[in-house]
C-alpha cells in the first residue's frame, strides 16, 4: 500500500500526462507550523493549449496564492467532495498551503464544515486584505520563497490553540496509513466516542464526514494502485481494501473517477 506522500501524489489523475505539461513541487512546512500545516506546494505551468487536469481532492483545506480576474488573490478552498478539475492556461503559477486535517480550524476560528465545496477570497473570510501577500508571494522567483512568505502570514494570523485539532489530525492521519480502517464506526472506537459525536467533530473541525474519509483514503490506495507499474489483482485489493468484492471497489471508482480502475490504467 502507499505511503501517505504517495497518496497525495496519487491525486492527480494522469501523471504521465501531466507531468509533460505541468511542474508540481512540495516542501515541508517550517518546524513551528507543521502542527498545524501538512506541506506547501506549487505548481507551474506553460500550456500552449488549454489543459484541463482532474484531481482527487482529499481531507485537506488550502489557502493558494494565484491570479483571478487578472490581480492576485489568496483564496481558500474548503475540502472539494468530488473530483474536481482545474482548468490550466497559458503561463501561471500557484503557490499554496496544505493543511493537516483540522489544522484550518485555529486560522479560521469557525465550523471548516462551511467551506465544505466552496473556495473563498481571504478577504472575504477573515476580513483581510489578501492582495499585498499574494502579489509578494507570486513575486518570488523561486516558489520555495513564495511558500516562506505564506508561511509568515500564517504566523501572523496567530492560530488559536485547540486540542482538539491535534487528536483529530492524528485520527484522520491513522485512517490514511491503516488499510484496516474501511468504517467510520472504527475511527470512533479508536476515538473513544460516539459515532454522532465523531461526526459533529469531523464537521466543525475536519470540514467534512468521518465516513467519507475513510471511504476517500481506501479510493485513494486504488489509484495508487493504477499507477503502478505492476499489474494489480483488482478482486484481492478489493478484499484487502474492505470493499464486499470486486464489483464494488470498480462502482465506487467508476463514481469517483469516471472510469473503471481496469481503464483509467489502460487509458492513463
């Protein structure tokens, strides 16, 4: 099974494709953020022609820096529930700030499950000017220095401290690394709490069901799968995935990706 840098690689549908057309790049947040902050990472690209590229979103919220409608913004986006895609034109570049799960909650100091689906200016949700930092960060020649000028904004918002963010980082972060986890029901026994009270802190917190990132996270592990070089025995990663058979990892798949995994292979 993947590691957890190889699911978040495992997001971005077509690699072979997109790595022909796109630059993506990922650092480690500095030590008194990676609390709070998973990675920063960006990506560049030079499209002659329009591209299109598809993602699997996973229990992650983002605070980008990027041009729309022509002026750089930071904007955040809430956790996506279904694959979305990101239309590339031209030359551009994005810098960003991926969050461990419920690291948002303490800049955000609100319910994360309200940007459930949604991507918001920062002035708009905290009430700030976002254009002077994003201009600064699109500004660096090197994205890794546009990364450092994030990470001190960050440090300027004074995160509020909270608990809660920690355990329930650490919860969500088991359920990516233990394949054994196929139910929400398992994630609230490890939690040693109702499965209603697990959800309402998923919610508040994480920005979205317990149930979905579990189910998210075990999809995951089969796109991973597709991409590999070897070839995959779909009905006994179905078993070890905890999907009842083979025809049930392919529809839940097939709903996610567009594809049965037998074809996005073939195709990717």
């Amino acid at each position: 099974m993947p590691s957890r840098s190889g699911r978040v690689q495992a997001a971005v549908l077509r690699p072979r494709a997109a790595e022909q057309l796109i630059d993506l790049g990922r650092i480690e947040p500095p030590a008194d953020l990676a609390d709070l902050v998973d990675y920063f990472w960006w990506v560049r690209w030079d499209t002659p022609e329009p591209h299109e590229q598809e993602v699997v979103p996973r229990p992650v919220v983002h605070v980008s820096a990027e041009v729309v409608a022509g002026e750089p913004r930071l904007l955040v986006t809430g956790i996506q529930s279904r694959m979305f895609r990101r239309r590339l034109e031209g030359t551009g570049r994005t810098v960003a700030a991926g969050f461990r799960p419920a690291g948002f909650r303490p800049f955000l100091r609100g319910d994360v499950g309200e940007l459930e689906g949604r991507e918001v200016p920062v002035a708009d949700l905290l009430g700030l000017d976002d254009r002077p930092v994003a201009d600064e960060v699109l500004a660096c020649e090197r994205p890794e220095d546009g990364a450092a000028v994030l990470a001190r904004w960050l440090r300027g918002l004074d995160p509020e401290p909270d608990p809660l963010v920690e355990d329930l980082a650490t919860l969500v972060e088991r359920a990516e690394e233990d394949t054994d986890l196929v139910r929400a029901e398992q994630l609230a026994e490890i939690a040693g709490v109702s499965l209603r009270t697990l959800q309402r802190r998923f919610h508040a917190y994480v920005g979205i069901g317990p149930k979905w990132v579990v189910q998210r996270f075990r999809l995951l592990d089969v796109t991973s799968a597709a991409h590999g070089d070897v070839d995959v025995d779909w009905a006994g990663l179905a078993v070890r995935l905890g999907y009842a058979d083979q025809p049930h990892l392919i529809r839940a798949f097939t709903q996610l990706v567009g594809h049965p995994p037998a074809t996005y292979r073939r195709e990717g």
